[in-house]
C-alpha cells in the first residue's frame, strides 16, 4: 500500500538532486540568493503541503515535495545562467537516461511476472545488471572518461573500463 507514495518520494528526491549542484554553487558565491531560494521553496513547499495532503491524503506530501523542489531547481537554473552563463548539459544525459529506461523497463517485466520478496530482489538484479550492461554497450562520453580517469588516478584501482 505504501509502494506508491514511496515511489513519489523516490521522483521528490530525484528532482531534488538534480538542482543540487545549482544549490552548491549559489551557496559559495551567492549565499544571499541561496538564503532567498530556500525560504521562497520553504514557503512554497508548507503552501503545496496545506494544499495538497487534505485534497490527496498521504499522497499529497511528496507531491508538494515534487512541487517545491521543482520550482527551486527552476530558480537555480534561472539564477545560474543569469549570473554566471552556465547552462545545463541537457545532451550528456541522453545515454543515462535511456539505460535507465531500459533498465526500469526490465525491472517492472520481472516484477510483474515474479511476486513476493524475491520478484523485488529480482527485479533489483535485473535493474543494476541492465543499467551496467547498458552502460557497457553505449559508452561513456568524454567528459565522463576524464573523471573516471582522475578517479583511476586517486584510487589507484585496475577499472574494466
């Protein structure tokens, strides 16, 4: 009963990773619009909250969740380019999110066909081992290689890739 609000929570959390370099970089040069943004989605977030849980029950937190932290991830990115000309690299995250796809596609075909705790854990199989192979077969782009290569360098470990 709970696996839905839990997969908001899960989307909730996702959105709010996803600005959360935005979030870093107004926090040291800008700590005065860091302070603005977060008492503007603060707002906003108990504003969706009174809103959305009498209408949507338990349902309506991660969905005034989802609101708010979308709204701070548009301010960031709004902040971002006009502060600092920095644009989001939408081109770099076309090859994670088609593994992804792939892999929670695979994921929920496990999972509809096997029940109980162990279509779960089989799922979660399948889901890491999609997504790897996923990233096996389309690759890294350069600007992942140079990290990967500096991780090399920093952990001093033979990668098979």
């Amino acid at each position: 009963m709970a696996a839905p609000w839990l997969a908001l929570l899960v989307i909730a959390h996702g959105v709010s990773n996803m600005a959360g370099l935005g979030e870093s970089i107004l926090l040291v040069k800008r700590p005065d619009l860091n302070l603005w943004n977060s008492s503007v989605g603060a707002i906003a977030q108990l504003a969706a909250t009174l809103w959305l849980v009498p209408k949507f029950g338990a349902a309506g937190a991660p969905l005034a969740m989802i609101a708010a932290q979308t709204l701070l991830g548009t301010l960031r990115v709004v902040e971002l380019r006009r502060l600092f000309a920095l644009s989001w690299p939408c081109g770099s995250l076309v090859r994670p999110a088609v593994t992804a796809a792939v892999a929670v596609g695979a994921a929920f075909g496990v999972r509809a066909v096997v029940s109980g705790p162990s279509g779960g854990l089989s799922a979660a199989v399948v889901l890491i081992t999609v997504d790897l192979a996923g990233w096996w077969v389309l690759g890294f782009d350069d600007g992942d290689r140079a990290t990967v290569s500096e991780l090399k360098k920093r952990a001093r470990i033979r990668w098979p890739f």
